[in-house]
C-alpha cells in the first residue's frame, strides 16, 4: 500500500505533462490553421482586386466604343468636330457614366477588402484565444498536480 500514493502522483504528474504537450500541439496547429486562412484569404483578395481591375478596363473600353459609334453616326453632318450641344452632351455622358460606374466598383473593391480584413482580424483573435485556452489547461494540469501531492502527502496532518 505504500507504492499507492507514489503511483498516484507519478500518474498526475505524467498525465499533466502530457496534457500540456497536447494543448501545445493544439494550440500551434490552430495557429497554422490561421495562417492558411489568412494566406486563401489573401488569394481570394488578390483575384477580386484582378477581377475588378478588368470590369473597369471593360467599363472604360466600352465607353470609347459608344462614343465612338456618336462620332461615327454624325461624321457624315459635319458636326463630329464637338459642333452641337447634343453631340457634345452625348459624348459627355457616356464617359460621365462610365466614370461613375468606376468610382462605384471602387467602393466594392474596398468593401470587400475591409471584410477581408476583418475576418483575417477575426481568425487571429480565435487564435489567440486558442493558445490562451491551451495555456489554461496547463496551469490546470499544474494545480492538479499540486493537489495531488498535497493529497499524497498526508495534506497538513502530517
């Protein structure tokens, strides 16, 4: 019966380290689990900012072509030298809109890159709590092994 207590405090002594070697790996791998999100993150980010720099090449190209078509349709009055106020309004407002339409996938694109940042941002906090979590557990493990001891050894009756 005398072996019973040492076994006892070898068992939480082993079953705390490792525990602990668990919480670590865990903690580390929800890190890389972060890191991965943030890295697709970025990817994802990177295309839509490619997608929407070729919505605003298609924007603008489409606007040279429509006005294009104005100086052609009036080439044959004479007037495509910007002599009427309908010519010149026409053409006007096609680059107007198209201008507009620029300025308005701008603002999605940084919409979208706040979000992607804010969830980026989010990760990184889980994570943290993760590896705050982990922590935790081994002090936990710590004070159960304190515990365990001070059992083992008789507590202050000895």
């Amino acid at each position: 019966m005398a072996a019973a207590p040492y076994i006892a405090v070898a068992m939480a002594v082993v079953g705390g380290m490792q525990q602990a070697k668990a919480a670590k790996k865990q903690a580390s791998a929800q890190r890389q689990q972060t890191e991965m999100m943030n890295k697709a993150e970025a990817a994802k980010n990177r295309y839509n900012q490619l997608l929407a720099k070729r919505r605003k090449i298609t924007t603008m190209r489409q606007a040279r072509i429509r006005a294009g078509k104005i100086v052609a349709a009036t080439g044959g009055s004479g007037i495509a030298g910007g002599g009427t106020s309908s010519f010149t309004g026409s053409v006007g407002s096609i680059f107007t809109q198209a201008s507009a339409n620029v300025g308005n996938q701008n603002v999605a694109t940084d919409t979208g890159n706040q979000v992607s940042s804010f969830n980026q941002q989010a990760a990184n906090f889980g994570s943290d709590a993760n590896t705050q979590a982990a922590r935790g557990m081994r002090w936990q493990a710590v004070s159960s092994i304190g515990s365990s001891l001070f059992s083992a050894s008789g507590g202050f009756n000895s």
